[in-house]
C-alpha cells in the first residue's frame, strides 16, 4: 500500500523521472522559462526551488550538492553566478506556473513556469511609485533664481489684452443708447403728440 506517498510518478519509474526532472531543472535554468504539462510543472517547482536556495550560499558543499541533481556543469555555474544573485533578497517563490491551455493532441493542460526575478513585463508590478514634485530648477551655475524682466512691448501687450474686455463693454453699451434713443424717437406715441401739437398752435 501506498499510505502517504503523495509524490507524483509522472507515469515513470524512477530513474526516468530524475533524468528527467535534472533535464527539465536544467533547461529552466538557463532559458529562465520553459512550456510543460501542469503535472511536470508542480513537480518541477518542487524539485528546482531547493537548488535555487542553496545557490545563495556560493560554498563548496552546496556546488557539489547541486551538480548532484543537475549533472549539468553549464547549469550549476548558471545557477550559482546569475540566478543566486538575481534572487539573493527574495525569500522563497523563485518560480511562477501560468497555464497557457490545453494541448491540442492529447488535451493535456499545459503551463509555462519561469523565474519570477528573470521576467521584465511583471518587474515592479503592484508597486506604487512616488511622484515626483513638479518643480524646476535650473542646472545652470550662472544662472539667476530671479525670472527675467518682462520687455515694454510684453507689458502693453498684457495690459492691452487685459483691457479689452472692458472696451468691448463700454462699446455695446454706447450702442444699446443709441439704439435706446432711435426707438424713442420712432416711437407712434410721440408722434401722434407732436401732430397734435401742430394741429393746436394752427388752430391758435
């Protein structure tokens, strides 16, 4: 009976399956990501972060410790000069799984599982930035922190557009009189009044 034993088999023995784990640990290394089944992939994470530990501690026992389970000399130097200080501060989690569908002869899942520290589109991701004061300061040695006295022809420029509104103003309410003043002088009341008047005086 097999009380206990949750490890997976893969579906081979297991001189298979560690050949194929270091070969698969391997390629990880250095491609930083490879396209598996999502069974190779768990099994995979499991047998890779370890290694990925002890490549922190770049001493003689952990080298022979990991070239036990790689057998790949490329892959152990790999692991020790570029991975162990890419991930010197990270305390676990060196791997991500992201499933990527399902295989189109068999249907099996498949999933990509790469080194978290290695991929550049979630470098920073979820990480605020400060913003920044939107001052500025000239670089210049010689340069004066007073600005530069405005030319006359910018000041009347100023002053004249400042005006404006106000001339506009004054003009329609000049026109508003007069236009006031016509009425009243075109108006039929006033006009019947002043023949009525006329009418008056030549009767006198």
């Amino acid at each position: 009976m097999r009380h206990g034993k949750k490890n997976n088999h893969l579906g081979r023995t297991s001189s298979h399956r560690k050949a194929m784990m270091s070969n698969m640990a391997s390629s990880l290394i250095k491609h930083k990501r490879i396209i598996t089944t999502v069974a190779k992939a768990k099994s995979l994470r499991v047998f890779v972060e370890p290694l990925i530990t002890r490549s922190k501690d770049a001493s003689t026992h952990n080298y022979r410790t990991v070239f036990s389970y790689l057998r790949d000399k490329d892959a152990t130097r790999e692991l020790f000069t570029v991975v162990g200080e890419k991930v010197a501060n990270r305390p676990g989690g060196y791997t991500r799984i992201l499933k990527t569908g399902n295989r189109a002869g068999d249907n099996a899942e498949m999933a990509m599982i790469e080194l978290v520290d290695f991929n550049e589109f979630f470098e920073g991701f979820g990480v605020k930035e400060e913003k920044k004061s939107s001052t500025r300061r000239s670089r210049r040695s010689g340069a004066s922190s007073k600005p530069a006295a405005e030319s006359p022809a910018a000041v009347e420029e100023v002053v004249a557009v400042e005006e404006a509104p106000e001339a506009v103003v004054e003009e329609a309410v000049a026109e508003e009189s007069v236009a006031e003043a016509s009425a009243e002088e075109t108006t039929p009341e006033a006009s019947s009044e002043e023949s009525a008047d006329e009418a008056g005086t030549e009767e006198a």
